[in-house]
C-alpha cells in the first residue's frame, strides 16, 4: 500500500462505519506506519473501502492479529451487507452470519492472494469470497442452485493436505478409541502370559521376542524342534484360549 493519493470508489454503498471502527483502523495503520493519513479524505464509502484495503494489505505483510481483528471490525459490515444482498429469497436455506465468518476465516487462511491494487481492492476481492462462502452453504444444503457472477477472479484452489475441522475430530475419536482398545488388548496378553509355565514363557519369549530360529532354540533346550514347536503352539492356543474367555461375551454381544 503505497501512500500516494486514492480515486474515490463511486460504487460502494454509503458509508455506515461507526467513528469509533474507523478510529481504531487509522491507529492501527499509524502505528504500524502505513500512512494513514492518505485514506481520508474523500465520500465516506469511498474512505470505508480504501481503510479497509489498507489494513488488509496491512494484515498480508503483518499476520498481525490485531490488525486482522481491526479489518474485521472495519469491514463487517460492508460485508454482511454484501451476505444479506446475495441471499435474498436464501434465508431459510443459508445463515448471513455463517456465510460471513466462513469468509472471514478465508481472509484470514489466504492474505498471499490479496492484492493492493486500488482502494476497493479488498471490496471486490472480499465479494468473491463471501460469493464462494454461499457457494459452499448451498452444496453442503443441497438447496437451490445460485448463479454468482463475481466482479473479480480469486483463485482459490482448495489444501488437498487439510481436511474438514468435522472429518479431524472423527478421525481424532477414532484413534483414540483405537489406541483405548490396544491397550486393553495388550494388558490382557500380558496376563494371559504370566499365566504360562515358566518353560512356556521362555520359549514363547525367545521364539516371538527374540526371534530365535525352532532349530537352533531346541538344540540349546536339548529338545527336537518338531516338540519345540508344538510348546510354541499351545502357549499361543492357551493365550488364546484366555482372550476369547475375557472377551467373547463383549464381542458377541457387539455382533
């Protein structure tokens, strides 16, 4: 945002910016040295507009929080003008105030794709955000189809790598219950284990643990593999035999 002088924007709606909003964006501009002082000046909305192009601008080279929460007092209600025109005949099928905080939470995701170019730069850029907010509702709703003509362009591609805030709580919930479950697994073998025979553990221990080979293990208990294998085979079948008694009214009673 450069601080030369800005061509009013004859378009935009007048202005209804309390004192106090637009009090706030000039000090944030100020102290952040974005030269307040060359938005002022012109018809009211025209002002509205240009403050709100400048603090965005702000925001994209800040990621400042503050200066984000000074745009969204600026320019909540610019926008949610432009939310309530859009959805005309729409009402019952979208929420003006969920269109709008989707669009803000855009704003705040995406500040690279936001140019400086003019004073109503943040105007025409805001609308096609808040044009594919609804465009979202009405998907998400299955409700009527609403041809948007936005006034410019915004390229916005969605993160294949981020997923729905609703898809990473179910996902989170799902781990959770399945980490609950494998402990629980895992405390039932280990005192199905202690159960075994001290010989039956050790073999058990060496062969699955350790990784010993059935004919090397024998040699060193001075057995023949083939009867090393069967103790392996029914230290499983016992450990087994343990689970499905502790479980098996729960997993028939889930079936």
């Amino acid at each position: 945002m450069t601080c030369s002088a800005l061509p009013p924007v004859a378009e935009l709606p007048a202005s209804r910016l309390p004192d106090r909003s637009r009090t706030r964006g000039l000090a944030l501009l100020a102290q952040y040295g974005a030269c307040p002082e060359a938005i002022p000046g012109f018809d009211p909305a025209a002002a509205d507009a240009a403050l709100a192009t400048a603090l965005m601008d702000l925001f994209r080279r800040t990621r400042a929080n503050e200066v984000f929460e000074g745009l969204v007092e600026v320019a909540s209600g610019m926008l949610l003008a432009r939310v309530r025109t859009r959805l005309r005949g729409l009402a019952r099928v979208c929420d003006a105030q969920e269109v709008l905080q989707d669009a803000f939470v855009n704003i705040y995701r995406y500040p690279d794709r936001f140019a400086a170019t003019r004073p109503g730069a943040f105007a025409a850029w805001a609308t096609t955000i808040v044009d594919n907010a609804i465009r979202r509702q009405l998907r998400r709703r299955s409700g009527p189809p609403l041809s948007l003509s936005p006034t410019e362009v915004l390229c916005q591609h969605p993160d294949l790598h981020l997923r729905e805030p609703a898809q990473m709580a179910e996902d989170q919930e799902a781990c959770a219950a399945a980490a609950s479950a494998y402990g629980l697994l895992l405390a039932a073998y280990q005192r199905a284990f202690a159960e075994l025979s001290p010989r039956e553990r050790f073999v058990l221990e060496q062969v699955e643990v350790a990784g010993q080979r059935y004919v090397d293990l024998a040699q060193v208990l001075g057995i023949r593999h083939e009867a090393l294998k069967m103790v392996v085979f029914r230290a499983r079948k016992r450990i087994f035999e343990k689970l499905l008694q502790w479980f098996g009214g729960a997993v028939a009673a889930a079936a």
